[in-house]
C-alpha cells in the first residue's frame, strides 16, 4: 500500500511533465482534495454543472497553482482590509478524477492530486510546515477560485440576470398538457469558465480567513475594482462572475465594478419586459420629457440627473398654473356649498355622517403624508446626497395618492438596481459551523 504523501511512478511521471526539472520522489509531497461537486449550494441556489466541473478537471489536469487563501484576492474579501498579498503558489495541482459523493443532494465530487516540493521556504512560509499540518490533518480545508459565464435558470431555462424568476423560491410551471410541475429556481452554472486556483484555507487560525465579505463591498487590487454580489439580477449577462467556494466557507461571487450594472434605461412603470434586460424608454415617458423640454439620451443622461431636471420642471409648472388662476372668492349672499346625503351616499357608496366624512379625511390626509415620506426616503435612498428633496415634497403636495406611487414605483427600482440588498454573514453564527456538511468533506487524507 502506497504511503500517504509519497508519490507514485505514475503520479511522479505526471508531475516531472509539469516540472522543469526532473523532481525525485523524496523531493514531492503529494495529497488529494475535493475541488466542489454538482450539489446545489446551499443559501445560494448555484449549481456547478458537469459541464463546467469538466473544464475545472481539465484545467486541474493541466496544473493550476495552490495558493494559501485565495491570496490573489484583496484582504478585504477576508475582513483584513488593505492591499492584496502577493499570490504566490506553494504547490500546483497535477491530476484529477471524479468520485461517487457521500454528501446529499449530490452526485459527483471532483478532486483534484496536488504536490509540493519539500524543504521551500515562500514569503516566511515553510512547505514542510504545511506538508506536516496536512500530514497531522490539522490543515485540511481548502477553496477554489473560478470563473463561470452562463448562469442558467433551472425553472425557464433562460439567463437568470434576464428572467423573472428568483434564487430559493418555487414556482408553479404548467406544461402543455396542463400538467402543473413545482420547481426550486437555481442558478446552473456553465462554461465557458476556468479554474483559476485552489486555496489551502486555515479556517480561523489564519488571520481573516474564512470570513465571508457582506455584498456590495468593494475590493481593489491590481486587476482591477471589484464588488461583491448577493444578487445576479441587473448583471450583464456577457459579463464574467468570479467566485470562490468550498463547502465550508461558502460562495462569494464577484464582478468587476465597471461592470457591474448595464447602462440604466428608464421604462415605464408597468413594463412587462424582464428584470435586469436593458429596457427602452417608455413612449409615454419620452412625450413626457419633450413637453417638460428635457434632453435625454438613451444610456447617456444619468438618471439622477433626468429626476432632478424633471421635479425642476414639474415645481416651475405647477408653480405657473397656480399663478395663472385667480382664487373663488364668495360671492356675498351666497349660501355656502354643501353635499345632501344623498349626493354623499351616491359618492361614496353608502351612507355617511358629517363626522365620519371629517374622520375619512383626515385619514386620507394622514395617508398621504405617509406615502409622501415613504417615497422621499425611497428618493433619497436612490439618489442619496443629490436628491432634490425639498423640491420634490412642493411636487407631491399637488399630486394624487396614484403619481406618487407610480414615482416611488421608480426610484425603487433605480435603488434596486445601485444598491445590492443582502449580507453573507450571520452575526450570530461566530464560532459556528456555516453549512450541515459534516467537517471532513474537504481533508486531504485517506
């Protein structure tokens, strides 16, 4: 039986055709890890598919670094803050091979045969210190780095950044014989993709690793900006996501800032085209726009700019049309205007007193100021410091309870789409595991 760690001639042969010398089998440590499987990611509604664990085993074959903590990555995916550290490999992957999987809700597993070589020192790091960590089993989790392009939706097939449906709900799909299926919407993940690296992870006795970053931090490093993802939708479906994953640390999907959202195009409020698709501007909204006088050109003007120059527009109108009326005054002798009650009853629909109409009123004009708060909060969330607020609330004075919505109707959706909601982390999970899966899915022995 072959010693664990100890190559053997046929593992040697593979690694001496990735090496530039000729490495001795006393000069080579060699161990297995899992890579990832085909299970749906648990809180994450993403699955790797055979087809994209394909290219990561081809690429595992060719030989990919073995980094320790995706050090390629900015500390601050890791809760550290500051510049990246310098990505440097203390081993390379040499093989790798599919394996029946014990874990539930998946079928494969890929693993990948590593080495290193005995007796290295990188960067204050010995790989003997590892090698003997690894040996001990108290190294023994690790995380891959990868790319993927095509995110599938399990329910219609489409891209999920276009469709209607969402991560971890079900929906109710009949087909053409009226039979009705209830599925879980997840996200299939395909190539074209790649396997970047894989990671020794210290799991906490490193400093910062395994923490996972909230979604929508920023993080620089010499490839570029990059923000962290809670949610697909809004995303360029051209655009590459980069993630890192293992069962016991989780997913962070990623994508680069400048490419985060597509160019923003207003649509109607009752647009029926589906979320995160580039929509053309409503007809309505557009003869909207030419009578206020405002230019605007198609994934130019920034929204921002199109709402402020619109509630200038609309305070300047109404302003004017107040101007231009001359107030009733009474006429003397006449008598003041009243309702009968039966021209309440047909009105409102039934019968009413003097003192339930005042009460009616008054609800409806603390309804109102309601609504009107709720949408400046949802503007200023929106816009934020350029937000027109006090224009906005003289606009509202005059409008119906039904413009207001439809506005904030609006400026949800632009805050939606700028401002990712969510967080990767539960506070109160500190010192606990994040997953069912039991610890020894990812050690590296036998």
């Amino acid at each position: 039986m072959t010693e664990f760690g100890i190559p053997t001639d046929e593992q040697l042969s593979k690694i001496n055709k990735l090496a530039k010398r000729t490495l001795s089998k006393d000069e080579v440590f060699v161990f297995p890890s899992k890579l990832a499987g085909d299970m749906i990611i648990p809180d994450r509604y993403i699955q790797l598919t055979k087809s994209l664990l394909d290219v990561f085993s081809n690429h595992a074959n060719q030989g990919v670094s073995l980094l320790l903590d995706h050090s390629w990555a900015p500390d601050g995916l890791w809760g550290m803050g500051g510049r990246p550290k310098p990505a440097l490999p203390y081993g390379r992957t040499f093989d790798s091979r599919y394996e029946n999987s014990t874990e539930e809700g998946e079928t494969i597993s890929l693993v990948g045969d590593h080495y290193m070589v005995r007796g290295v020192e990188i960067d204050n790091i010995k790989t003997d210190d590892l090698i003997t960590s690894i040996e001990a089993g108290t190294l023994f989790d690790t995380s891959i780095g990868f790319s993927y392009s095509k995110a599938v939706c399990s329910v219609c097939g489409d891209d999920y950044r276009n469709c209607n449906h969402y991560t971890g709900r079900k929906y109710e799909i009949e087909d053409d014989d009226g039979n009705v299926e209830i599925k879980l919407c997840y996200i299939k993940a395909k190539p074209p993709g790649f396997l970047m690296e894989n990671s020794l992870v210290f799991d906490g006795a490193y400093p910062g690793a395994g923490v996972l970053s909230q979604a929508g931090t920023i993080l620089e490093n010499e490839t570029g900006t990059y923000q962290v993802l809670d949610e697909l939708k809004d995303i360029d479906p051209a655009k590459e996501l980069i993630s890192t994953y293992s069962q016991r640390t989780g997913l962070v999907t990623m994508v680069k800032k400048s490419e985060h959202k597509k160019p923003y195009s207003l649509g109607g409020i009752d647009d029926k085209s589906k979320k995160g698709a580039e929509k053309p501007m409503n007809e309505n909204l557009k003869k909207m726009l030419e009578t206020f006088g405002i230019e605007y050109k198609e994934g130019e003007t920034k929204p921002e700019e199109l709402l402020k120059q619109l509630a200038e527009k609309w305070d300047i109108t109404v302003q004017s049309i107040k101007d231009s009326v001359e107030p009733l005054k009474p006429i003397e002798g006449e008598a003041i205007s009243y309702m009968t009650q039966e021209e309440v009853t047909e009105k409102l629909g039934k019968e009413l007193s003097a003192d339930e109409i005042l009460k009616l009123a008054k609800e409806g004009q603390e309804y109102r100021k309601n609504l009107s708060d709720e949408a400046i909060a949802m503007g200023v969330r929106a816009m934020g410091n350029d937000f027109p607020k006090e224009t906005w609330e003289n606009s509202f004075a005059n409008m119906d309870t039904k413009a207001i919505k439809d506005i904030m109707a609006t400026w949800e959706l632009q805050a939606n789409a700028s401002i990712p909601a969510g967080r990767k982390t539960n506070p109160d999970m500190s010192g606990k595991k994040m997953s069912s899966l039991p610890d020894d899915a990812f050690k590296v022995g036998k």
